[in-house]
C-alpha cells in the first residue's frame, strides 16, 4: 500500500531530514513511527501526503508513484487518505458537523449521503450528540475525536495521524489509539507518527523508528525492548 | 497478518455496529475507497455553487458596515462615468428638440416668379434626403425683417423690396458631410443664387458631443480599473481571514476551484451590489435636479425634462459591476490562493 524505496529529503536549508528510507506498509497493515522530534518523522508523513516532495528515491502510495504527482492531481490523491493532526486543525467558525463533512463536500458528494456518512462517522467515534456544537467548546480529546471522524468520514484507504495523542492524559490516548485499532480492524492501513513508547509498545504492532533521518528499528517490539 | 477481531471501544455507541457492517468488516484486506458518481459529483457541483453563492450573500450582509462602505466606494467610482454618460444622453436629446437644427438657406435668383419657386420646392419636398421644404416669398420675409430687426425704418426708405424668396429647407441626415453634399447639389441648381448652410454650430455640436463621449469613455475605463483594485484588495484581506479554512480543505483534497469558488462569489458580490449602489445614486441625483431643470426649460419654452437611469442603466450598471468584482476576485484568488499550501 505505502512503500518508500531509497527516499531523502533535502530542505532548501540544506538540512537533510530524510536518508535512503526504505520501508513497506502492506494493505491493512497498522504501524506506528516513532522517533524523537526532529527525527524525520513529520518529514516523512509529508511526502506521504504530498505535502514536500522528495529529493530522491521514490514513494507509491496505493500504486500512484507520488514523484510523477502533477499539482492538479494531488487534491485527488488526498481524498484517499485521511489525516488526522497533532493540533487537529479543526475550523471554529462552524459546527462539529460541518467540520466532519468538509472532505465530503470537497469530493462532491450528495446532501443525502453527506449526511448520512458524517453522522456514521460522528457515531464511530462517540461525539453523534454533539454535531451541532462548536467545535471551540469540546475538550482535547473530543476535538481529536472530531479531527480523527473528519480523516475517516470518506471511507480512506489509508490512515495517517501526526501526534494524534500529543496533548491528551494515558487515557484519552489509549482511547484514540483503540479508535485506529478498530479502524484498521476494518481493513484501513493505518500509519501513526508518536513518541508515546509505552502507549506503542502495548498496541504490539509494528513500530518504525527514525533516527537523525535514517530508519533504524522495524519490527514489532516487545513490552521489555520498549522499556528500554 | 491476521487481525483482531472488531472491539468496540467503550465510547462507542450501539449505532456503530451498523455503520461497522457497512465498511465490511469481514474483509480486512481492502478498505472502501469512496467513490462518487458522475451525476451525483454535477449535483454537488452545482449544489456548491449555490450554497457558496448563498454563502457569500451571507458573509456580505455578517459585516454590513464593512462591506457597504467597500460596496459604497464601488458605487461612487461607477456613479460618476454612468452619470456623465447619462448627462450626455440628455444633453443630446435637448439639443435635438431644439429649433436649432442643421437648416439650409436657399436663396432663389431675384427674377424667379412666385409659381416657378413653388414648384422648385415642390421638386425638392420629392427628393429622399428633405425632410421639410418652407417657401417664404420675398414680401413675408421683408415683413419678417421688419418686425425681428427693428429696421422698418431704414427698408421703408427703398423703392422695391430688395429681398429674394426664400426656401428653408430641414435636410433628413443631420450629418456634417451629406448637409455639405445637399448643398452643393442645390447650388447647382439655375434658380438658386445662394445656399447657406450653418455648418459650423452643427459641427461644433457634433465634435462637443464626441468630446463627452470619449472623455466619459476614458474615465469609465479607469474608474472599471480603480473597482477591479478595490476589490482584489478586499478579496487578499477575505482570503488571509479565511488562511486556517483553505489549508484545511487543501488537506482534505480540496481542489484549487473549490476553495476559489467562495472568493469568486464574494467578488460578484460586492459588485453586484457597489452597481446597484451606482444606479442608486445616479437616480437619486437626476431626481433631485429634474425640478431646477424643468423649471429652466419652461423659461425657454420648453417642455423638456431629464430622462432618469432606466433599467438599462440598471442592468449595465449591476451586470457590468459584477463582471468587474468577479475579475477582481479572480486576480486576487489566482495570486494568493497559491500561495498558501500546507507546509
């Protein structure tokens, strides 16, 4: 579903976030990236999600190679994913429901089904009473919540979450993190870039791990390796 | 790799399980992809437009002290041309009405009989390019004389009448080069001893009038301009407003033209109703001196009164002003809208 062969990222500053990355996600997959900050981490979910391109090697995400992405078609290729943010870049000049059903009207999708899918999603993540509320007045976890309802709400093939538990106490985290669990459950591929080891650890999936922009760890840890 | 069965985590509500069949739980392999077909993607196309439309509607009554002035300053910069324009108009309907038309002099020899020069006008009342032949025979034009220049005295000094008859002769073409034609053909004519065209108050007429038209023209078209700034630069301040909104639906797979569409509305907005303002003003200005110039003119004799904005006014002036607040948008959305791209 995702692979990355031999990919650096070279910023104009000269500073190279990414080194010969070479990786594979398979369809369905759940995997978690993890690294300390500064690590590639964030640049790496970038050019997954075409946000920087990069300056060598090759990325295929669901068999489009994003190097031969022109401008107009990354709108498109985004609709196949969902992005769930660290700050969830939620819109506070409209309601929850409106937020969720962005990426809907953005795709074109009928006012029926819009509404239908939106609240499907609201209900997946727990917050159906709240549509109506100004996202502003929720607490952290629920405005992930809603962040996490808008990524899924156009059914993506792929997950990706940059900190989804960034500001959230152990146990809104672990709630999230059974959320993409559940959501993977159900055949997305699921990518989650965080630096909580112990929440990972416990998940026991595959873990990436990024070092000053090279991949040094692949594997499914055990609970004593994440201690470490 | 095998999957965990589905659990529901303790947040979620019973309605879930339907939503959780929907996506197929049963197949691990392949998530859904979204698809969307053709005739409902038109729908929401054109459902977008009207909502954005309705939108920008919206957002333009939200700040109405805010837009009204940018709508006002629209509005003066379009009254003014549509004003001199409309000033002109009525300018020449005025001089049209008056008696002072282009009028040809025609001068017959001393020795033409009163039945010969009738019958001359006759001749020329049939011609296409005559619209009004007058015969004034030399003893109504001495009388005329006598009575409009005081001179009674000095021509009841004379034996004879010394003036020619005369036929005043009001041409269908009031343009500069067939009056100068139609002259030259009477002056050909054995009877006639003299032709007198009054060419200069005609030509003078003709070139004041194009005076007008191209000087309201030329500050049309840059007033046109100073609306098309205005409103780039009031779509750049919506635009960085509205920065956190155009990421986010760049991010979701928003396309350039779906976050364009607001801005572009917004602009058709604020010139449709800075047009309206326009007409408005024009109309209210032409109301308030219709009385002074009616008043003037029935000092002349004259029953003319000012022709007010009608709706082709109104219909240039909102249509027109929208085109130009759409392409003000456009410059700004193409310019900025680019710009920004999450990073």
């Amino acid at each position: 579903m995702i692979t990355f062969d031999n990919v650096s990222k070279r910023y104009e500053s000269g500073q190279d976030a990414l080194m010969r990355v070479s990786l594979e996600i398979e369809r369905g997959d759940m995997v978690f990236l993890t690294g300390h900050s500064g690590a590639g981490k964030s640049t790496l979910l970038k050019l997954l999600t075409a946000i920087e391109r990069p300056t060598r090697g090759s990325i295929l995400v669901a068999g489009q190679n994003l190097n031969r992405l022109r401008r107009g078609q990354i709108p498109y290729f985004r609709r196949n994913l969902g992005i769930v943010f660290q700050n969830h870049q939620l819109l506070f000049d409209r309601s929850v429901f409106d937020n969720v059903a962005l990426p809907l009207q953005v795709a074109g999708c009928s006012r029926r089904e819009l509404g239908r899918r939106v609240r499907a999603a609201l209900d997946k993540v727990g917050l159906l009473h709240k549509e109506k509320q100004n996202p502003i007045v929720l607490s952290g976890g629920e405005q992930q919540r809603v962040g996490i309802a808008r990524a899924v709400v156009n059914k993506p093939a792929i997950l990706v979450a940059d900190e989804p538990t960034g500001n959230l106490d152990p146990q809104l985290s672990a709630e999230i993190m059974q959320l993409f669990a559940d959501f993977n459950a159900v055949g997305v591929t699921v990518l989650v870039a965080s630096h909580d080891l112990e929440l990972i650890a416990r998940m026991k999936r595959r873990v990436l791990t990024l070092q000053a922009g090279q991949l040094i760890y692949d594997g499914v840890p055990s609970r004593e390796a994440a201690a470490l | 790799m095998k999957q965990p069965p589905y659990k529901k985590s303790p947040q979620i509500s019973r309605k879930s399980q339907r939503v959780a069949t929907e996506v197929k739980p049963q197949r691990p392999t392949g998530a859904v992809t979204a698809r969307t077909g053709m005739g409902d993607r038109w729908h929401s196309w054109l459902g977008h437009h009207r909502e954005m439309a309705v939108e920008s509607l919206r957002r333009f009554f939200a700040t109405p002290i805010a837009s009204g002035m940018t709508a006002l300053v629209i509005a003066i910069a379009l009254a003014l041309p549509a004003a001199l324009q409309l000033g002109l108009a009525n300018f020449q309907r005025a001089v049209a009405g008056w008696d002072g038309q282009p009028q040809i002099s025609v001068f017959l020899h001393m020795d033409i009989t009163e039945d010969r020069a009738e019958a001359f006008a006759d001749t020329l009342r049939a011609e296409l390019d005559v619209a009004e032949v007058t015969y004034i025979s030399p003893e109504e034009a001495l009388l005329e004389f006598q009575q409009a220049a005081g001179l009674g005295d000095a021509l009841a000094g004379l034996d004879s009448n010394p003036l020619p008859a005369v036929l005043l002769l009001r041409p269908r073409d009031t343009e500069a080069e067939s009056l100068e034609a139609l002259a030259e053909r009477l002056r050909e004519s054995a009877l006639v001893d003299a032709v007198v065209l009054d060419m200069a108050w005609v030509q003078r007429l003709a070139r004041l009038t194009e005076l007008g038209r191209r000087l309201s023209a030329g500050l049309a078209a840059l007033l046109a301009l100073g609306v098309v700034l205005v409103v780039v630069n009031t779509i750049r301040l919506h635009i960085e407003n509205r920065r956190e909104e155009i990421l986010v639906a760049k991010l979701v797979g928003g396309t350039d033209a779906f976050v364009r569409r607001p801005f572009l509305y917004s602009g058709l907005c604020y010139g449709f109703f800075g047009g309206l303002l326009a007409w408005l003003l024009v109309a209210v200005a032409v109301a308030l001196l219709s009385g002074p110039v009616a008043g003037l003119s029935s000092t002349y004799g004259s029953g003319y009164t000012l022709q007010g904005p009608g709706y082709r006014y109104l219909l240039g002036l909102t249509v027109g002003a929208a085109l130009l607040g759409l392409t003000g948008a456009w410059l700004a959305v193409a310019r900025h809208i680019q710009a920004i791209e999450p990073r």
